[in-house]
C-alpha cells in the first residue's frame, strides 16, 4: 500500500509539472542618440497624436518612435525597448524622418520643458525580438 502512495505521489508530481516555457524575448543592445518630441503640430504634424504607424497618441504612456534604418536592426512596431536612464519598458509606436540615422526619439506627452530638458544624448537601449520572428527568418 505504501508503494501505491508514493508512486500515485510521483505519478502526480509529473503530470502536474508544466515544462519551462522559452523566454519571449531574446535582447540586444545599442547605443543611440536619444531626443524627445511631444504630441503637438508643429514638432509633428497637422495630426500631432497619430503615430506614423497608426497609433493613437496618449500622453502618459511610454512610447518612442525611431530612425527608419533602426527598423531593419528588428525595431519595429511595438518592438520593447529599455532605455538607459529611464525607468520601464517603451514602445516604439512611431517612425522618425527618413534623414535621421541610428536615433530614437522618447514620447512626453505635451511637456513640452521634459522634452527640452532631456535635450539630446547618446543612451545605450536593450530591444526585445520576439524569438518566434527570429525562427522564422
């Protein structure tokens, strides 16, 4: 009957276990320089609060948007992005000039004086791939 016990126990202890599911993302890291913009005309567009992708604006959250040769490094559309200095996890939700190179550029909302005093600065960045795009290239 002990027998039973214990291996009804173990029988119980490996069916129940989940196996260790794969991180979701796999990290690099850059360096950048880094500026900062705010939600109005005219340091956007007739349209201040809609993102070159389609997102809607909101201030408060945390989104950036990117040089266009960033997007070829995997930084695109809602790619994760830690950035030095800064607390949390930003989205990129928009496209910078096609002028720009190796930038990114750090949503304020409409502070304006944040934005100002961030001025701009060369920042390293950590960015999640999701490792399911990188099985599939």
């Amino acid at each position: 009957m002990k027998h039973i016990n214990i291996l009804g126990l173990v029988m119980c202890l490996v069916f129940s276990c989940k196996p260790e599911k794969p991180p979701e993302y796999s990290w690099k890291s850059l360096e950048v320089t880094a500026t900062a913009y705010n939600s109005v005309s005219y340091q956007t567009n007739s349209n201040p609060h809609i993102t070159a992708f389609g997102d809607s604006l909101k201030p408060g959250l945390k989104y950036i948007a990117v040089s266009r040769d960033l997007l070829n490094l995997g930084l695109t559309h809602n790619t994760p992005v830690a950035i030095e200095g800064l607390e949390g996890l930003y989205l990129v939700k928009d496209k910078m000039h096609a002028r720009k190179r190796k930038q990114i550029d750090i949503y304020m909302g409409l502070n304006i004086k944040a934005a100002k005093e961030w001025g701009r600065k060369k920042v390293n960045i950590a960015y999640g791939i999701k490792n399911e795009e990188i099985d599939d290239k």
